[in-house]
C-alpha cells in the first residue's frame, strides 16, 4: 500500500484546489451546488494527475533505475510490477475521465486537453527550453478555468487578472524549479535534458521580471473599481502585502537557500509560507467576505 501510495503521488494532489478558486474569489464559496460540481472537477483531477505520474513512471523505468534518487521510485525499485502499474494506470484514466464527463462535456474536454498536453510533455516537450515550462503552467490554468462557466462550474467566470496571475505564477514556479535543475546539473547529477537551454542568468533575470509583473498584476486586480464594487470594499489591495512576503520568501528559497526542487515539498515543509499563505486567505476574507 505505501509503495501504491508513492506511485499515485497524493501528496500532489494539492495543485488540484486551483478548482475552488473561482468560487471563493466569486463569492460562491458556500453555494453547495457549486462546490459539489468543484469537487466532482478536483476528483477527476486527481486521478488525470496520477494517471500521468504513473505513466511516465512505467515509460522512464529503465533511466530512473540508474538516477541516484529516482531508482528508489516504486516500479523502478521492483516495489510495483510494470503489469499492476499498467492496470492501476488504465483504471486512474477511466476513473478521471468518467468523473469528468458525469460532471459535464465542458469538464471533459479540459480533462482531455489536460491529458493531451501532458502526453505531449512527457513524449518529448519536457526536453525543449521555455516550451516545457508553459506546457507545465498550462495544466494549472486548466485547473483554474475547470471551475468557472468553461468547465465543471456554470455560471462563474473570474477575472482576467485572476487567469493572468494564476499563469504567472505557475510560470514563476516553474522556471524556480527549473533552476534547482540548474544547480544539481552544475554538480554532475543527470537531469532533464532541456536544462540544457537555461542558465543561472537566464534564470534568475525571468525569475525577477515574472515576480514584478505579478506583484504589479494583483495590485492593479485589487484596486480595480469593478472588483471593489464586487467585493464592497476599497481595501482589499492590503492583502498585497502577505502576497509580497510569499513571493520574497519563495525567492529567498530559492536563491539564497536554493531549494526549489518541489513547490509542492515547499508548501508542506516551509512555516513561513505556510503562514503567510494563511494569513493572506484570511486577510481576504476579511476584506470580501
């Protein structure tokens, strides 16, 4: 079980409540209606997300046999036999497509594209520079829009600046991981092969444009007249501070402790952003709610 666990990977499953967002930036958080379809759509995610995983699990077996960290993975190990990982593999897909389409022909679609762009990724683009990055950064704005009147959810349609932010930052996420790639490649450990089309400079000079404009991003969001109207209060730009200190302390992780293998680890790990995470939500529930 705990080997069959290691290979879904639930602890990533986490990304998958970008569903919910429309529905708490819209207001909507307590319609029950619409939180049953959110998570019928965060359902499906999940199972698409660990279908994935297992997937390119089975198809890097023999790379990962000989990668000093992933060889300890469980179908590289021998833990999981590559015949139960391909039946688990079938099931997770019919599972998360079954959910989708229950939930509506909108949600399915996305789940589709979903599915599609990662085995696009996984079949080659994760080894092409920048291309890999916004393949990534797509599937979280997939999320994000299977919440709102495209996917799972009718009825919701959230701010351009909550679309463009959420982009933003999985790009800003995105590249962060990349350079912990960098850094491990510096030491001669085998890594992606689209490192190959970074460097630290390149890296660190988007790091610092991507954290400008999203900064720049919420402020304009907040202090937009229509948003203020929607929540019935001209101070909602306050919560930019906490969403100030988040992005100073991911940098911090990055360039100054230079860990930035897994947001994913981060978020479960790191109190600081925890806090300021939590402080944020509660800040904005503040002010909107």
């Amino acid at each position: 079980m705990k080997a069959f666990l290691k290979m879904i990977r639930p602890h990533q499953y986490i990304k998958n409540l970008l569903v919910f967002f429309p529905l708490f930036f819209a207001k909507k958080i307590t319609d029950v209606t619409l939180l049953q379809s959110a998570a019928m759509a965060f359902v499906s995610f999940c199972f698409a997300a660990s279908t994935i995983y297992i997937f390119n699990d089975i198809r890097d077996i023999e790379k990962d046999k000989v990668h000093p960290k992933k060889k300890f993975r469980p179908i590289a190990s021998g833990a999981v036999s590559v015949k139960a990982a391909i039946i688990t593999d079938i099931i997770f897909l019919a599972v998360a497509l079954a959910v989708a389409f229950f939930t509506g022909t909108k949600m399915g679609i996305i789940i589709l594209v979903y599915l599609g762009i990662n085995l696009i990724y996984s079949l080659g683009m994760k080894n092409i520079a920048i291309l890999d990055i916004f393949a990534v950064s797509t599937g979280f704005l997939l999320r994000l829009l299977s919440g709102t009147e495209y996917g799972a959810v009718a009825g919701i349609l959230p701010s351009h600046w909550i679309i463009i932010m959420t982009f933003l930052l999985s790009l800003f996420l995105a590249i962060a991981k990349r350079r912990d790639d960098l850094v491990l490649a510096e030491s001669g450990l085998d890594v992606r092969k689209s490192i190959s089309g970074y460097s630290l400079e390149f890296i660190n000079g988007v790091m610092s444009i991507m954290s400008a404009v999203i900064i720049v991003s919420y402020l304009l969001y907040t202090l937009d007249p229509a948003v203020q109207a929607h929540y019935g209060s001209k101070h909602i730009y306050a919560t930019a501070f906490f969403v100030l200190l988040g992005l100073f302390r991911y940098m911090q992780i990055t360039f100054v402790e230079k860990k930035s293998g897994s947001p994913t680890d981060i978020v479960y790990k790191d109190r600081f952003l925890q806090i300021t995470l939590l402080a944020w939500i509660v800040s904005f529930l503040f002010f909107a709610y």
